[in-house]
C-alpha cells in the first residue's frame, strides 16, 4: 500500500473563493533557504534541482529498505520580505527570501536524509545538498484558500486575506506567507496552476 499524505492530510486541500481557519500539524520538511527572484536567481533553480532528487531518493529508500512506499507531496515556499507590501503591491520578487520544503513522513530520519544524499551525490547534479536540511515545521492556526491561475495574480486574494478576511475575523498574521504547489509549473500552463495560499494566525485578543 502506498501512503498519500496529500489525501489524508486536510490542510492539504482548499476551496477556490472561500478562506478557511484552519490548524495546521506539525510536520516534517525538507527544507532549503534562499532569497531573490525566483524566475532569475541561481539560488532558487540550484534549491529546486537539489530538492527534488533527494526527495524521490528518500521515496525509494522508504520502499526498498523501510517497506514504507508513499507520494512524493508537492513543492512547497515559505516567502518573506522586509516590507510585506512586496508581496501584496509592488510584487518586487528582487526583495523576496524564502524557503522551499517538501513534507517527509516522520518515520524519515537524519540518517536516512545521509543516505540519500549520498546516493543523489553520486548521480550528480544537485549543487546545492550541503544546505538541505530536515526539520518539524509547526504553523497551527492559519488562514487558506485555494488560487487557480499565474502566481503573478495572487496579489488580490492576498490583500482580501490579510486586509479584510484576517482582520474581519479577529485574527492577526504571525507567520510567513505560505504556498502549496499542486500543480507541477513545469507541465502546467499558468492558468490553470492550483496553489494553496496560507497564511498563519493567532485570535487578535490572545
């Protein structure tokens, strides 16, 4: 039997149009840091080319040597800037940081991600597996919904989540902007691209 955690997990799916309180577990990440344009930044396209062989390295390991298959779940970004209007205005993705991550089950160790990194090591061409890491990734209360479309449309829904859905429901932003990528950018036009936007929370009296 293969595990789909995409399935099972409830925050990984959203409705277009309509955004949800919802309390996010605790999970565990692969995860590697950067900051700049994603559509130009060296940094960004050596994260994804890294990520991604060491993601399916670990499926494998599961399968052969654990007996554990599961889905490989889909690339993820924590986004933040200085001045959050980059995100929701000006759009200045030059100003952006951020992380990638892509969930493991927690039955993944530190010394299964060692074995993996050297299996993808020797196949070459992942330049970046010196600044992957894992780690639990804890958000609890946040806010989604589902956007359909380019990644440069977001900006509306963002600005009714943080300026009018947020501060309508006595909640106020704690954590970094979120996105799930369900659709693969590479095999989908931008159009019909689906991404999770979340946004973490806590109650404005608390």
């Amino acid at each position: 039997m293969k595990t789909d955690h995409k399935k099972e997990i409830a925050t990984y799916t959203a409705r277009r149009g309509e955004f949800a309180v919802v309390e996010v577990p605790a999970l565990q990440f692969l995860m590697i840091d950067g900051h700049g344009d994603p559509n130009t930044s060296t940094a960004y396209q050596d994260a994804l080319t890294t990520i991604y062989p060491v993601a399916y390295a670990l499926k494998f390991l599961s399968k052969g040597e654990l007996g554990r298959d599961y889905a490989v779940m889909p690339l993820e970004g924590v986004w933040w800037s200085a001045d959050m209007a980059a995100f929701t205005t000006a759009r200045d993705k030059s100003r952006w940081s951020w992380t990638m991550l892509i969930m493991v089950p927690d039955w993944i160790t530190p010394d299964h991600l060692d074995t993996a990194r050297t299996t993808v090591t020797r196949k070459g061409g992942a330049p970046a597996l010196d600044a992957l890491r894992l780690e639990r990734f804890d958000e609890g209360l946040s806010v989604q919904t589902l956007h359909v479309g380019s990644y440069d449309d977001e900006a509306p829904v963002l600005e009714e989540m943080h300026h009018r859905f947020i501060p309508g429901h006595g909640l106020r932003m704690t954590g970094k902007h979120h996105e799930i990528y369900l659709s693969d950018a590479r095999r989908t036009p931008p159009e019909r691209r689906r991404t999770i936007l979340r946004q973490p929370v806590a109650r404005a009296d608390g």
